[in-house]
C-alpha cells in the first residue's frame, strides 16, 4: 500500500474514478497513480512539482494545481503538460473544481479564485512551444535521488549522461530518439559516493549543455 508521509489534508489531495483509478498528491512527496483501488502505485510526478491538488475525471481528464503550473493530461497522467498561470510562484493552486459546461475554477492562496475553460487548456497544450533547455536538477544536493528535466522543440535523438568530475562516464540516463517536448528521467546514485558530479545533454542537431549536481551522504 502507498506510505503518504506528509498528509496534508486540507487539501485536495486525493482523487478516486469509478475504474478503480485513484490519484494522491503531495508537494513534497509527488503525485502518484493506482490502477487497482490502491494495491500499486506509480508515480507520475516529482516532489519537487509541488502538486497541491489533483482533480481526475473518468473521461481521461486530469489536472493538477501547482505553484504557478497547471499539470493537464487527456489520458489519466500517461502524458502530462505543464501550462504557467498568470500569478506568482508562491501562490499555491489549493483546489480544483468544474462548474457547468466547460468551465474549471481554481482556487489559490492569495489571489482568489480564477476561472479557465477546459477547451482553452487544451488549445494551450497543442499550442505549447518547446524550446531548447538543460533545467537544474531538483533536489540538489540530493541523496540518492535527484530528478533531471530538459526539453527539446523537435523530433531528435538525444543523450544525457552523469560524469565524475575527471570527466569518466558514471551513467548514460537517456540515449534514443525523442520527440519535441519536455521530459524527466531520474538519477538514483546510491552506490556512488559523495561529491561534486556533473550531467551532460547531447542531441542529433547539435544541442549540447551541461549542469553540475552535488551528492551529500
């Protein structure tokens, strides 16, 4: 069964379908899926996220409220997008809610409630431009666990290795053909030690940039 160390009920953290779908979130934690009421779970998105509240539908809809994100998938969390809202990173998306027709409502720490269409959203997502980038991994200093995120704007093969800092090849983390859009992979160094590493993005047109990240025992 899934162990939901922080708990933070006053939220709406948890979200239950009809097909036996059952979604829980936590900021710190992650926000995580079950397909059996609840006997295994997997998680869809990291801790550092920050996913406060979750809302699912049996219809494949599914939303999560984050600091300034709204996490938004057609497909019960099988592929998530990430659309930014209009207000500062510290104000917590709190709830989540549908109205008649189309209309979603979001309620937020500081800046009250906001209203969106679902349509909108989805226009967003097919709209969303992916750009070249290498993001910092999250946590870090990390132990043993860190995640790595990157994007890339179209169809291409792409890299991403861990080096020590001589430059030896500790780990290849991503090594085939993605297409245009943002990803996370996650780096487990359990078996290294402690120290100062560094990751490394390389793609078929070119792209290359690199980040360093620190491992704390």
């Amino acid at each position: 069964m899934f162990s939901y160390s922080y708990g933070w009920a006053e939220n709406n953290c948890i979200s239950a379908l009809s097909n036996e779908s059952v979604f829980v979130t936590d900021p710190y934690d992650g926000t995580y899926r079950s397909t059996d009421n609840g006997e295994t779970w997997q998680q869809l998105l990291t801790g550092g996220r920050g996913v406060w509240t979750i809302y699912a539908e049996d219809n494949g809809l599914l939303l999560g409220g984050a600091r300034d994100t709204i996490w938004y998938s057609d497909d019960l969390g099988d592929n998530l997008v990430g659309i930014k809202v209009p207000f500062d990173r510290d104000n917590n998306i709190t709830d989540i809610k549908r109205g008649n027709n189309n209309q979603l409502y979001f309620s937020t720490y500081e800046t009250g409630i906001f209203e969106l269409d679902i349509l909108t959203i989805i226009n967003d997502t097919k709209n969303t431009f992916f750009h070249y980038e290498l993001y910092q991994n999250y946590p870090n200093p990390f132990n043993p666990t860190t995640s790595i995120e990157y994007s890339v704007p179209s169809s291409e093969y792409v890299t991403l290795k861990i080096y020590d800092i001589l430059g030896n090849e500790i780990a290849t983390l991503v090594n085939e053909q993605k297409d245009a859009g943002r990803y996370e992979v996650e780096f487990n160094a359990i078996n290294l030690a402690s120290g100062v590493y560094f990751y490394r993005i390389q793609t078929s047109t070119g792209f290359v940039s690199t980040k360093k990240l620190i491992l704390l025992k």
